[in-house]
C-alpha cells in the first residue's frame, strides 16, 4: 500500500522520496483502512513539514524492505537496524525509535536464557529479515540453534502458541502491542535477559537509487530527526500510541 505524506505541493517539494516499511510492525507501521499509520509514519509526516521532503510511504513484509532497499527499487527504508552488511547497500541517516529484542515464551515454559548456548537444540521463531546479530547468525549456520521464520510478527506469536517453536524473537514493544490487541498477551511472556539491547532503527537511503546528492540529503535527514528527538516531538508522537 503507499501514500503520499507532504504538506507542501509538488511545486515547492526539494525532493520526492519513495520509502518501503513494514506492514505489520504496530504500533510504527501498520495498516488502517488500508492507509500506512503508526510512530513511524507520523514521525515522517513531521520531518515532511520540516523539511518539504515528500515521502511515499510503502508498506511490505519486511524482508521485502530490505529486498527493495538492496536493489535501489525504493529511495528509502524506514526501521532499519544497522549491520556492516547493510551499511553496504543503505546510508543511514537519523534515528526513529530504538528497538530491545527479547525472546518470548508461552506461559510454562521451562526454558531460560542464560545466553545463546542455551538456545541450542531449541527451535526459535522470527520474521523473515529481522537482524538477530552475528553471533545468533553463526549458531544458526552451524545446526546449533533451529530456526522456523515467518513473514509477520503475528504469525511468529501465533507459531509460538500453536507449540511450533520453543520461544520467538520479537521486538518487545511490538509483540507485546499485537498481543494485546489479539487478547493474548496473558499466554506470553519474555525472558528477563534481552536477546539485543536497545539498539537504534533507523530511517535509511539506498545506495543504489538514483537520489541526487545522497550524503547531502542523508545529513540533512540526520539533522532533522536528531532536532526532533531533542525538541519533543518525537517522544510526544510515541505518546500518543502509548497503553
């Protein structure tokens, strides 16, 4: 799904920016009445008005995100986590959110998390594209840690609950969000120790689309957003989603 999110015309627009996000990470980007919403979009909307960028916001699986971003077919990407394999293809510009991951259970589960090496033999569930670091990465190419993927946060909860997997990795603010919403959230719990600690997401440019004067543009992305977080706007966006 896209839209346009601009409070200028296209006459007075510096620049025009296609963005691909996820459509189903609530509460910072979702879909309601097929239109893109949450923390993330209106995040936009706000540095749209600072800054006379347009954004045209597409919602996809996530592991399309980086598809897209990868192959230039997007200018943009927004909640990207950063690795040195995607700063390979991706600029990053200014933070919209951070991001704790944590592995969930089901309600009587036995299993702890003392580390990863307490992870293997366990079968885990996660979104197809979501970054889990090198050292997960590693356990996994070696058949030390089993891995069952899914193509939204939702389907990993439900995957969790129907007993397909041990536990699920999952952006803490966003399992908890969906399970509330699905009247789940008393079968789930996440373990006390995170599986990455709050790390950054970012809003990033694509190397490969043909976007003028990209480190220019991503600097002034930058400054924006830091200018956002450090005035309020931001923290007051996220409120407004709060339960």
């Amino acid at each position: 799904m896209l839209v346009l999110l601009s409070l200028f015309g296209l006459a007075h627009a510096q620049t025009r920016l296609s963005v691909a996000g996820d459509v189903a990470f609530p509460p910072y980007s979702y879909l309601v009445e097929g239109q893109p919403a949450g923390i993330d979009v209106d995040i936009l909307l706000e540095l749209s008005r600072r800054t006379g960028i347009e954004f045209d916001i597409q919602l996809m699986p996530f592991k399309r995100v980086i598809e897209t971003l990868r192959d230039g077919r997007v200018d943009a990407a927004m909640a990207v986590l950063r690795s040195a394999e995607r700063e390979g293809f991706a600029i990053f510009t200014g933070v919209l959110h951070n991001s704790t991951y944590a592995l969930f259970v089901a309600q009587g589960s036995s299993l702890s998390f003392e580390g990863l090496e307490s992870l293997r033999g366990r079968q885990i569930g996660k979104v197809r594209g979501f970054l889990m670091g090198e050292a997960f990465d590693a356990e996994v190419a070696a058949g030390q840690i089993k891995l069952s993927e899914t193509a939204t946060a939702e389907q990993s909860l439900r995957m969790l609950l129907a007993g397909r997997v041990d536990a699920i990795s999952g952006q803490v603010v966003v399992t908890r969000y969906i399970a509330r919403e699905l009247g789940l959230a008393d079968r789930i719990s996440a373990l006390p120790r995170p599986l990455l600690p709050d790390r950054p997401s970012f809003l990033v440019l694509s190397r490969q689309a043909p976007v003028p004067d990209k480190e220019a543009l991503a600097q002034r992305l930058k400054q924006a957003l830091d200018a956002m977080h450090k005035d309020g706007s931001v923290q007051r966006i996220e409120a407004r989603y709060a339960r």
